[in-house]
C-alpha cells in the first residue's frame, strides 16, 4: 500500500472530503482486520458449540476471563500508535526502531504476566459459581491458549507499528489468511483428527495458539522485510530493556490499556448479573451485544485512523490539519450513527431471526435491540474521539472519563434500575442497558468537551509532542 492516505502534503488544511477520503483508505483495512479477529472467535464459538454445549459454555467462559486481560496488555502497546505516527510526521521514521525495540520487551513481560494469568485462573472461575463441567474445560482451554499468548503480543506490536507507519493492509491480509488455518485446526483437534486425540473445547486453544505463532512468523518472513518497514531500522541492532523509555511508552500506553480493560470488564460483569436473571434475558443480551459489537468495529476502526492521522499531523507541525481529522471523524460518526440506528429500528426482528426462533428471546432482544440502536450515537462517537484523542498523546484524562462512565454510573444506575432500588420499578435486562446508555452518554459528552479543549491548546500540544521526542532523543545520544 502506498501512503497517500497518511503522508500527503499538511501544507493546507484538508477539506471534510479529502480527509474523509484519507481516513477510508486508512481506515477500511483495520475494519476488515477487526472483522477477521472476529471471525475466528466466531468460529471457535461455533464449532465448540456443534461439538457439546458444555464446551461451548468452557470456550466462551475462557474467552470471558482472557480476552478483557488481554486487552488490558495489549491496550498497553496501543501507545505505539501516537507515538509512531507523530515521529512519521516529523520525518523521523529512522527513529521508530528504537521505540520498536523497547515496545518488544514490554510485550514479552506483559506475555509472561498474562500466561501466568491463563494457567492459574481456575480457582477464580470456581468463586463465580460457574458449573464445574464448564470450569474445567475453560481452564484446559486457557492453558492451551497460553501457549499462544507471546506471539500473539508480539503480532500485535508489529502491527500497530505497521498501521501508524500508514500500512494496514499487511496485517489485514494475515488475519485473513489465518481463517481457513483456523478451522481446519480445530476440526482436526476437537474431533481428534490424524491421530491426534478428542479434545473438545481444549481443542479450540490449541489451535488458536498454534495459528497466533502462525500470523507472527507471517509477519517477519513478508511484513518486516518491506521497505517501509526497513526504514525503522528496527534491526539496526539488538538493545536490552531502557527503563527510560519503557516508563514514555508506558506513560501513554497503561492508561489506553485501561480503557480498553474498563470497558470490556463492565460488559462481562453486566452479562454476569444478567445471567442471574434468566435465560431468555442473557441470550436476548448476547444476540443485542454481538449487534452492537458489530456495528462498533467501523467507528472503532475509523477512530484508530482518525489517531494515527492525527498523530502524523501534530508530528509534522499541522495542528490545524489533526484538528480537522478528528471533526472529520466525529462527522462521520454521528452520521454512521443516524444510518445504523434506522437499520436497527426497522430490521431488527429479521437480524434476531439470523440467531433464534424462539419467540420468548426474540421478544427481549427486539425490545433490547431499541436500546442499542439510541446506544450507537454515543458509542460511536466516543469510539472515534478516544481514538482521535491519543493521536494528541492524551490517554490519562479520557481514562478518567472512561472510569466514571463504566463503573460510577453505568453499572450502579444500571444495577439499581435492573433491582428496582430506591423505589424504582424493576425492569431486569433493560435496566443495564440503561445504565450503560446513560454512562456512555457521559463518556461521549466528556471526549467532545475534551477534544474541544486538547486540539485548540498548541502549548499543550506541542508539550506532549516534544517531550517524548526530547526524551528520545535524549536516549539515542546516550547510546551512541
């Protein structure tokens, strides 16, 4: 891919459609690389399921436990995003290696820390309560899957290093390609195949993990070896852990990994709860939360480019261009919106068709599905300004926000309105929904405001900018 799409000329500002056309060209392969992610859970969701309900229920309970952690470590390497982009802008992609080179060590030890994490988890799962036969399948397959954990951040880095350098179709081409390998693996291990013994819902961990180790050698045999990527001088040389810099990416990293931690865990603490209230009530979530999922990963997705776009702007001095990238997504977001929520008023008894018959889930989720169809303009338009906002370096703030929304007001007023506290009418499932509608309207509101704030202040700006490019350099001089 060539990078018109991230270094065209910031010598004016951009009209809305020549950056809306550099945020599609940026942004549609980290749509379909988001979408391929996905597809591999789906399809070890779906195959488990045809084996055995009760490994369905072990692979979906490890997936509830690993993938939140998982976000939390690799929210952590997100930093590179900014940080590369904005050295890109500044015309110092030769320094992007040594920024590279720590980021790997952080993904080794916070690979280690997480596969501690999936082998010991187990006497967690039984404090929940959950059933004993589905306990032991999640846990076999956390233990297989940890076995994938170390390729899978180091992918990762690689990754978000090759999307801010503005090429995201190589990543996009490896998350494809790994599908067909994907299935193929886990007929051959849930189904003991080749010789190979039964292994059910196990099954699935092995071959995720052996398909994670696949997308890294992918990556280094036909990703780093382009040009592009050689400009980083990423093996210029070999460098052992530099507290200084790990501490700079951390700095922006830790709390992008929180946010994505903060919202991933309310949502399966919310599934929990509601899981106590019935069945028809925690399948009509599943079937609205994987909707939602869904029309979430385009403003996501737009929002990363949004990021990265205005990463390189600032980096190049342009902070009139970053400011016009992160209106220009927010545009787009709310008219994605308006779009998604006709479809999801209109459309939504033939998309819960696409799941379940059955009449009694079909009655909650349809009711459920005016919830998040209200839900996607606030959702979406915090997905792209959280994006657009760590293209400035500003993580800790939108943390803040993303803490309060989640935890001091989604799940309280959602919980108290599920229960029926405080003389309120219990309302069940519907009463998260709400709590979650009113905190994300919280955290929506607060981006703006922040954004508004963060992209007119040029000292401030220029501070973030500067200082981890001082402290780079800094670094380098000493090295050398």
């Amino acid at each position: 891919m060539n990078e018109t799409s991230l270094h065209q000329s910031t010598s004016t500002v951009p009209t809305f459609r020549q950056e809306l056309g550099a945020l599609y060209r940026l942004g549609w392969p980290i749509v379909l690389t988001q979408l391929f992610i996905m597809g591999t859970g789906f399809i070890d969701t779906v195959m488990a399921g045809q084996y055995d309900p009760a490994h369905l229920a072990g692979v979906s309970v490890g997936g509830n436990v690993f993938w939140p952690t998982f976000m939390l470590m690799s929210g952590m390497l997100m930093a590179l995003s900014p940080i590369v982009s904005q050295l890109t802008g500044a015309r110092k992609t030769q320094d992007v290696g040594a920024q590279l080179r720590q980021a790997l060590w952080i993904a080794f030890f916070n690979s280690c820390a997480l596969m501690l994490i999936a082998v010991n988890v187990g006497s967690l799962l039984d404090s929940f309560g959950v059933a004993p036969a589905a306990v032991e399948i999640a846990r076999g397959y956390l233990q297989a899957l940890s076995w994938g954990v170390p390729p899978l951040l180091f992918y990762v880095t690689l990754r978000y290093t090759s999307e801010a350098l503005g090429h995201p179709r190589p990543p996009m081409f490896i998350a494809a390609s790994i599908l067909p390998l994907n299935a193929f693996l886990n007929w051959v291990f849930i189904y003991g195949k080749f010789g190979f013994p039964e292994m059910g819902g196990v099954g699935c961990g092995y071959a995720t993990a052996i398909v994670l180790w696949t997308e890294l050698v992918f990556m280094l045999l036909f990703v780093v070896r382009l040009p592009f990527f050689r400009a980083t001088q990423l093996f210029a040389k070999f460098e052992w852990p530099d507290v200084q810099r790990i501490l700079q990416i951390l700095k922006v990293g830790i709390p992008i990994g929180l946010t994505v931690f903060l919202e991933m865990a309310v949502f399966s603490v919310v599934a929990i709860l509601i899981a106590k209230i019935g069945i028809n009530q925690i399948a009509a979530h599943s079937i609205a939360g994987n909707l939602n999922w869904l029309t979430y990963v385009i403003p996501m997705s737009i929002g990363t480019a949004a990021g990265i776009r205005v990463g390189f702007h600032i980096g190049a001095g342009d902070f009139a261009a970053a400011r016009k990238t992160a209106y220009t997504a927010l545009q787009f977001a709310l008219a994605y919106a308006l779009v998604v929520m006709v479809i999801l008023i209109f459309a939504r008894y033939h998309l819960i068709s696409l799941y379940t018959s059955d009449l009694g889930v079909t009655a909650v989720a349809a009711n459920l599905l005016l919830f998040v169809a209200v839900y996607q303009i606030v959702d979406d338009t915090q997905a792209v300004m959280i994006g657009s906002l760590r293209g400035y370096k500003d993580t800790q703030v939108p943390m803040i926000f993303s803490l309060i929304g989640y935890w001091a007001l989604a799940l309280p007023f959602g919980h108290a309105y599920a229960m029926g506290w405080f003389g309120l009418e219990p309302v069940g499932v519907y009463g998260y929904w709400l709590g979650l509608t009113v905190g994300l309207t919280f955290v929506a509101i607060s981006m703006v405001f922040r954004l508004r704030m963060v992209s007119s202040n040029k000292a401030r700006i220029t501070s973030l900018r500067d200082a981890s490019l001082a402290a780079q350099e800094a670094t380098l001089s000493e090295v050398s």
